[in-house]
C-alpha cells in the first residue's frame, strides 16, 4: 500500500513511545468503557432488584392488617403533600378497597399475585400484590422515578473508573518514558559520536526486546571497522609498492635522457616500456582487488549460474597468446569419472578475474616448454575448479602465506613483473563465491595444483 494515500490523521506516529500511549490508551479507554456499560447495567439490575425487595418487605409488614387511624384515610380528599411515587392499597377479599395511600383514582386491582407493570394515571408502575386470609396487600411505585432512582445510582459507581482513568494514563505515560530512557541513552550516545569511533555500544540497562537490536548493530559496527582497517592496510600497502615501479620508471626516464648514442636510447626504451607495463599490471590487480573487496555479497543461486566449461575456454584462448610465446602446453583436461563441466552461484565476470590471473601466474613462473592444465572434479569434498602445472610450485610452510597481499613466494624472488596480488585476487574471488581456495601439489604434473571448491551443501 502507498502511504502517500493515507490521510495524515490516520497514520501512525513515528515515535515507539508515542505509539505505545495511542495503543495502550486506547485500549485503557475501551476497556473503561465496557466496564462502564457493564457497571452501568449491573447496577440498575442490582436497584431493580433492590426496589422489588422493599416492596415486597412493605406488603409482608401490612399482612398482619392495618390500624383502626390507618383505615380511617380511606376516605376524604388527597393532602397537599401527597405522594404518587410510592402508593400501597388494601384490598378485601370481596373486592372493596379498605385503605389507599394516596388519595384519589386508586390503582385497578390485580388478580395475578406477584410482580406486575400496571399502566394508570398517565404512566406505569410497578406493583407487587399480596393476598393474605382476609385482604390483598397491593405495593406500587411509579417506574419513571424507580429509573431515574436507579440511573442515579449506576452513575455513581461509575464514578471511581472515570476519576481513576487520567491517574491511570498519567501512570502508563510514566512507566513507557521510564522503559525507554534506555533507548534515548544508546541514541544519544551514537549521535555524539565521531565517524570514525566505531566501538560497540554499550547494553546495559537495555530492555530484551531491544538488546538484539544492539546486538547486531554492535555486530555491524565491528564488520565495518574490519572493513575499515583492511581499507587502510590496503591503501598502505599499495603506497609502498607503487613506490618502487615508481622509482625504477624515474630512473630509467633518466638513462633514456642520458643515452649516449641510438643503441643505449633504444635499450633505455625497452626498459621504460617494460617498466611502464608492469607499473599498469600492478594498477591494474590494485583496482581489481579493491572492486571484489568492494563488492563481496552472497549470490543468490536462483538468479546467477556461472558456466565454468564456457569460462575456462574463454581464459584458455585468452592465454593462449602468451602460453605459445613462452611455448607451454596449455590445454583443458577433464576428469574421466566427469565427463561435463558444472555450473556453480557465482559471478560470471568475477570468476573470469579468478581464472586470468591463476592462468597469468601459471604462464608466469612455469618454465619454459612446461605443462598447464585447466578441468575439474567432483568428490566427496564437493567440485572443484583444477588449475595445476609443472612448475617449481609453492612449499608448504609458504601456502598460506602467498594467499595475503604483496606476499610473493621465496623462489619467486627472481621472476620479473610478479607483485604479489595473484593469489590474493583469487582468494578474495573465491571466497565472495562462496568457495574455498586450496594450494597443494600436483599429482600428475608435480607443480603448484590450485582448486577452487565449492564444498557440499
């Protein structure tokens, strides 16, 4: 739904406090409300009730029969100060009226004992009737005033909840300010902070439900101070070794100034072109490693597939160029118990970095006339892209080592144009891919065998 189409008035506040008072006010309010109309009807029944009963002690005290003075106001004219509300009559068994309480049009006599609504004198009364041996006790009260009489009560006992209600919603304002004080402290205390302070944010105090909240925020800030710091590492270590192409380039900028002749110029200049491609190489790993550090995100399966058989053979031919210039057998090589490729949730373009640069590598430190072999295996680990040559490959003791930046092995200290970003290019690839990068020695050729496995599920 578009919120932009809700009138304002019906939208919720942004506040958690203020929506806890609009939810736990409005519930108070109907709660209040139904135990109002709830009060209200009781206690009408319980006047109801109450008014039977005094009528009914009224006409069980006539029984006994009235007094000689008593029987006397049978007759004559009403007084002044005559009272129509409350009426009592005695009837005698033959049906002539002995006594009326009220002067006047006398109420019709009930044949039906008990309780009854009688219409007379221009409204309804209630009337309970007794018959005793010699007469019929008749006990009426008019209904307009046993309801206003009963209204009056019921209001009253709904006197208490609406005098307790502010107090109550004073009390519940109190509680949820004092719960979230807690949540003001945390907010404060990330607003006062510098960009560049990232400690966890301290918990205490916290209520439950918040506290996982706190718990992954504090979980954020320390995977972005790792990004942070392995950013600033970056940069340092990318200072220092652009520092030095730097400064061979100035000096052979130098020698090619100061060649004597056409021979030394033209030597002067291979090495500045040499230089210059090896400066624009190390750019050129620099900027990748920071873009797939950059982007290191899951892959969602459903959405990319990356066809590893179409992507070693667009890197194979890649290769092919500078494999024939140094004259090494390049090639695919399959497993027999696996005669097709796989697909694997990666990134396409990022799994074309990983398999230039080990296939650069390979070309590399592979002497000349050597082996490369490029396929894939499947086992009980999971499957495996297999790059793997003839080389003088890599020691044990070093294998973990090579995988970090500017980190070349011992034997390759002698290589030109290495810079140490290879493997660590491969790695970070590989592990955005959800993969594992894996260095070991080759069976069959007795090189450097590198495996890129997707482990099994």
């Amino acid at each position: 739904m578009n919120t932009r189409s809700i009138p304002s008035m019906f939208r919720l506040p942004g506040s958690l406090g203020a929506r806890l008072l609009l939810f736990i006010g409005a519930a108070i309010v109907l709660v209040a409300v139904l135990q109002g109309v709830l009060a209200y009807r009781n206690a009408l029944e319980q006047t109801d009730r109450l008014f039977d009963y005094q009528m009914q002690q009224t006409a069980f005290a006539l029984r006994a029969g009235l007094p000689v003075d008593v029987r006397g106001r049978s007759q004559g004219t009403p007084p002044e100060d005559e009272n129509n509300e409350f009426i009592v009559q005695v009837w005698t068994n033959e049906g002539l009226r002995i006594f009326e309480s009220a002067l006047g049009d006398a109420l019709p006599q009930m044949a039906v004992l008990g309780f009854a609504d009688v219409p007379a004198r221009g409204t309804t009364y209630r009337v309970f009737s007794l018959q005793t041996r010699s007469q019929v006790v008749q006990v009426a009260q008019d209904m307009r005033v046993r309801q206003l009489l009963a209204r009056e009560a019921a209001w009253r006992s709904l006197l208490p909840v609406v005098l307790l209600l502010p107090l109550l919603a004073l009390a519940v304002w109190w509680v949820i300010h004092q719960s979230l004080v807690p949540v003001q402290r945390v907010r404060h205390e990330l607003a006062a902070r510098k960009p560049q302070d990232l400690a966890p944010v301290s918990m205490d105090g916290l209520p439950d439900e918040i506290r996982p909240l706190l718990q992954e925020l504090n979980s954020l800030l320390q995977r972005v101070q790792q990004a942070f710091e392995a950013q600033q590492h970056f940069v340092a270590d990318a200072a220092h070794e652009l520092r030095s192409p730097l400064a061979a380039l100035h000096l052979q900028l130098q020698a090619l100034r100061k060649a004597p002749d056409d021979t030394a110029q033209k030597a002067a200049q291979e090495q500045l072109a040499s230089g210059i491609e090896r400066a624009k190489r190390l750019v050129e790993q620099l900027l990748a490693l920071a873009r797939q550090e950059a982007a290191q995100t899951a892959i969602d399966e459903g959405r990319q597939q990356a066809d590893l058989r179409a992507l070693v053979e667009q890197a194979l031919a890649d290769s092919a160029q500078a494999a024939q210039a140094k004259g090494l057998d390049m090639g695919l090589s399959e497993d027999p118990q696996m005669q097709t490729a796989f697909s694997v949730p990666a990134d396409p373009q990022a799994l074309a970095v990983l398999l230039r640069n080990l296939l650069d590598n390979a070309v590399k430190y592979v002497p000349a006339g050597g082996r490369v072999d490029v396929g894939w295996q499947q086992d009980n680990h999971g499957r495996a892209l297999v790059v793997e040559d003839s080389g003088p490959g890599i020691p044990v003791a070093e294998r973990q080592r090579v995988l970090l930046r500017f980190v070349r092995g011992a034997d390759a200290g002698g290589m030109a144009g290495g810079s140490g970003l290879g493997l660590a290019i491969a790695q970070s690839i590989a592990q955005g891919c959800g993969a594992q990068l894996l260095l070991d020695e080759s069976p069959t050729l007795g090189g450097l065998r590198v495996r890129v496995l997707w482990p099994k599920a």
